[in-house]
C-alpha cells in the first residue's frame, strides 16, 4: 500500500492506494484523529472490491471514532478527555472523574455535589433483586454473580431501556454507576454469609463501598480515611481504557441496540479473564506460589520457555511498550497503603524482586514488557483487607463508569452492529451420506408420544415428540 497526497482548494487531502492482486488498484481516504495518528479508511473496501482486512485480535483496527480516552503507548500516556491520569488520580474524586468521563468536562463545586447527590440517591437496588443472591453457591465466585444480577436489572427498572431517548439513557447510565458498587458489596456478603449492609446516604460512594463491604450491624463501624483514599486512587486509575475487551464488547453488545445493563453485563464476562481484570487475582496467586525471592530464576525460566503456557502476570500490555502509567501510580499507592497501615507484606519483596529481574531480562526487554495495572494492585487491595476473590470485582466497579460512557457516547450515534468477517478455513460444501442419515420423514399427528415422568404424584401435559419414543425414569437422587 502506498501514502499518496493530493492537493486541492481546500487544503490537503490524504489517500492511500492499495494494489490489489488482480493489479487494480483502489484509493482509500486516509484519516488523521487528534493527536496526528493516520488511519486508512477500509469501510467500503469489501462493497467496493470484495476484499476484506485480517486482523485477529484487532491490532491494527480501529473499531469507532471516541472522544473519551487517549493513550499513547510508546509514551506511556494516559488521558481522560484530555486530563492525566496522574493528575486526575491525585487530585480528584471518584465522582469527580466520573462527572468527566461521562460529560466531557470536570465538573464545577456545584455540578459536583449534584452529580454525586443523584448517585446517593440511586444506590439502593429494588429488594427483589436482593433475591436473586439467595440462588448462587454460597462457594459461587462473586464476578459469576455480578454478571447474572447486572444482566437481570434489564428487568427491573423500566424507562431506561429506550436507548434513542436521551432522558431514558441518561438514568440508565446513573443507575448502572451508582447501583455497582452496591451489588458489588451484596455478592461479598452473601458469599461470607453476613447480613446484607444498606447503602447510606451521609457517605461518599467510595465510603459507602467499604461501609458495605466490612461493616456488621452488631457494631460501630469507622472508615479509615487512608484505605478510602487508596481504593478511589485505584477506581480512578480503572475506570476507562479506551477499547479494550471489556470496553469493546460493551460496544458490541451496544450496537445491536440491547437493552444497556444487558451490555454491562456482557462487559462484566469479557473482563473476567486473567488477560485483562482477572490479572490482578491471579498476581496475587503467582507470588504464593513463588513463595521465596530465590525461586524467581527457576519461574521465570518457565515463563520465558513458555513451559505449561506460563506468563508473567502483571507485566505486558497490548497497548503499552513502556511503563503503564497506571502501574507508577498504583506502585506509589501500594507503598502508602503498606506505611501508613504498617503492614508489612512478604509478598512485596517477591513483587520488587521479580520487577527488577524482569525488567533486566533480555526476554521481557526485547518484548518490551513492562508492569501493567495490575502488578501492584493485588498487593494494595489485600492491604486494605479486600478478599482475593473481590479484586476482579472492584475492576468492574470503576470499569463500569468507563462502559457506561463508551456506550453513552456509541448510543447517541448512528452506529451500524458490530459484524466482523471472518477467514473461513474449513471444509466447503459437501452432502451429508444418505445411507447413514437417510432423510426424515415428518411425523403425523397420531405416532406421537406421550411423555409421562415417573415421579410420585406427577403427571404432566402430554408432550409431543417429533415420532420417537422417549422413557424417563425418575431418580430421587439424581443432580440437579
Ligand atoms: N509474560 C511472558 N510473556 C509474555 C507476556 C507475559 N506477561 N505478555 C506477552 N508475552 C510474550 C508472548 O508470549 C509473546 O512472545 P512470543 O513473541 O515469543 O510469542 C509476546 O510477548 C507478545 O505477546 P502477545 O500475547 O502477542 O501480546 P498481546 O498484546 O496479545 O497480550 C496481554 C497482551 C496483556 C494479554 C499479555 O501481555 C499478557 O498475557 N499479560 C499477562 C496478563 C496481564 O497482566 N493482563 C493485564 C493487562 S492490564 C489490565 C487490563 O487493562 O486489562
């Protein structure tokens, strides 16, 4: 593919021409976004051509035009509509990031009490929703009860599920920022089997979260302002990361025009996985099963010789071939955290040791593998007392604020459904053997069969079954 320039009237318009195989060759418009990066607009190749791109994993795609995030990763850059996440993790708040993601601007004194008073006053979910946690495992993981329950507030609150009114969107979005951490903390309490902590309205959201999460009604419970204050620094730093997978199936799942809790729900699924928000669940397990600093080289010999599909949690990023400017923040937070807690934590000399190790590491060096987000996060979040099992959780908390951005701002545009192409690789057409499955015949009305369960005191409907015959005997011990 070559660049071309051409210049008319109005100033400089880019194309780039792609040689196709037959020897013809076809102009695509080059698009340049805000901070200079080129783009060859592909969208009309197939119709045009019948030729499509090939990029698994979408490295080189970019998928929709955003306003929200901007990360440079050869820089180690991080931005929320324009402001660093250093800046930001610093010096604001929860809500206050939140306001920006979601409206572009950070808000004034006013706006903000407003904003964060409309959250207080959408923290408590509908008391049949609380139901819903009495029908997992008490051993169930809490991020499979997130992604059943925030799929199930489709069903609970009405005017929110017309995506084209922008008032209905409006409450959606608060609802799904607000409602989070709150169902967040139910799916903890009914794993540990406490009673469930009601939302109060005096606390900020981040307080309210570690009010619900730790406190029982039998006693007084105090908010320590360092963990509140270290656990809004790690929503900020999670909140939004342009398209990742999380991120994009909340897109995708948007662009069908599903109901919106619906496609949170569906972001909830992609970032349980131990490539992107179960990262931090499994450094933690990682360092355990290191144990000493002396058994580093022999795990990093198995990372690096790929023995049992091993890698080094924590470390590498899509995005970034530098630090992740999040993992210097979350590093910074973690030694805070340990000293103004006194916590000493053997787990993080194993961390620091094998940081070092990696980062002089030809293996890593030459892939340009560095700590990402999560490398320090384990350590921070076990700090504050946050179970293991919670920590993909509280991703999903801050993240939430993030997909409810990203599909506010796919919802207000006419986008067209997510539908990649695929390479097919597989067999053509070829015909089933008819000797081995013979066509069938459709029954008629009177070979059917009626099914009748052998369990006491039951006798249901007659069934009809397509010409077969089918027994079922009933097992009183049978699993259910
Ligand atoms: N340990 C060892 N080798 C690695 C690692 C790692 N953590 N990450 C990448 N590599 C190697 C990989 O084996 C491959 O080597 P080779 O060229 O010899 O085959 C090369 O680096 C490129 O890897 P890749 O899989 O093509 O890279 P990717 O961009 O598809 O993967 C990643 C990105 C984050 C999934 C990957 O780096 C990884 O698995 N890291 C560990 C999990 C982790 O910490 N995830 C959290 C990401 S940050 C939180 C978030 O935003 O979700």
């Amino acid at each position: 593919m070559e660049g071309k320039k051409e210049e008319d009237e109005k100033g400089v318009e880019k194309e780039a021409e792609l040689r196709l195989p037959d020897g013809t060759t076809v102009k695509l418009p080059v698009l340049v976004d805000a901070a200079g990066q080129t783009f060859v607009d592909v969208r009309h190749l197939q119709t045009a051509t019948g030729i499509c791109t090939f990029d698994p994993g979408f490295s080189s795609t970019a998928s929709c035009q955003s306003k929200i995030t901007y990360i440079d990763g050869q820089k180690g850059v991080l931005l929320y509509r324009g402001y660093p996440i250093e800046q930001l993790a610093k010096q604001c708040s929860f809500a206050e990031v939140a306001y920006l993601l979601q409206y572009g601007e950070l808000p004034t004194v006013e706006r903000s009490m407003e904003f964060q008073e409309k959250l207080t006053y959408e923290t408590m979910v509908h008391e049949h929703l609380i139901r819903f946690y009495q029908g997992f495992k008490p051993d169930a993981h809490p991020m499979a009860i997130l992604v059943g329950v925030v799929g199930a507030l489709s069903s609970f609150y009405e005017n929110t599920g017309n995506i084209h009114d922008p008032l209905q969107r409006e409450r959606a979005c608060t609802k799904m920022i607000a409602k989070m951490p709150t169902i967040a903390a139910i799916a903890y309490k009914t794993a540990k089997g406490q009673p469930i902590m009601y939302p109060r309205n005096d606390l900020s959201l981040v307080e309210n979260f570690l009010y619900m999460m730790f406190a029982v009604p039998s006693e007084e419970f105090l908010i320590d302002p360092v963990k509140a204050r270290a656990l809004e620094i790690i929503l900020i730093l999670h909140m939004d990361h342009e398209q990742n997978a999380s991120t994009s199936t909340v897109r995708g799942a948007g662009s069908s025009q599903a109901n919106p809790f619906a496609c949170i729900a569906s972001g909830i699924a992609a970032l349980w996985g131990p490539a992107h928000g179960g990262a931090n669940e499994a450094v933690l397990s990682m360092l355990e099963e290191i144990e000493t600093v002396d058994a580093i080289p022999e795990f990093l010999f198995k990372v690096k010789n790929k023995i049992g599909s091993r890698r080094l949690m924590g470390f590498g990023h899509r995005v970034y071939k530098t630090w992740d400017p999040r993992a210097e923040i979350m590093k910074e937070t973690c030694d805070q955290v340990l000293r103004k807690l006194d916590r000493n934590d053997p787990l993080l000399d194993i961390a620091q040791a094998l940081e070092q190790i990696a980062l002089n590491d030809e293996y890593f060096k030459s892939r340009n593998l560095y700590p990402n987000v999560d490398f320090y996060s384990g350590i921070t979040l076990r700090a504050l007392g946050i179970p293991r099992s919670m920590f993909t959780v509280l991703f999903a908390v801050a993240r939430t604020v993030g997909w409810v951005a990203q599909w506010r701002e796919m919802a207000c545009e006419r986008t067209r459904i997510c539908r990649p192409r695929q390479m097919y690789m597989g067999e053509m057409r070829r015909k089933v053997p008819q000797d081995i499955f013979p066509e069938q015949q459709w029954p008629v009305e009177d070979e059917s069969t009626v099914l009748r369960a052998k369990s006491p005191g039951l006798n249901p409907a007659p069934s009809r079954l397509l010409g077969r015959t089918v027994s079922v005997k009933w097992n009183p011990n049978q699993h259910v």
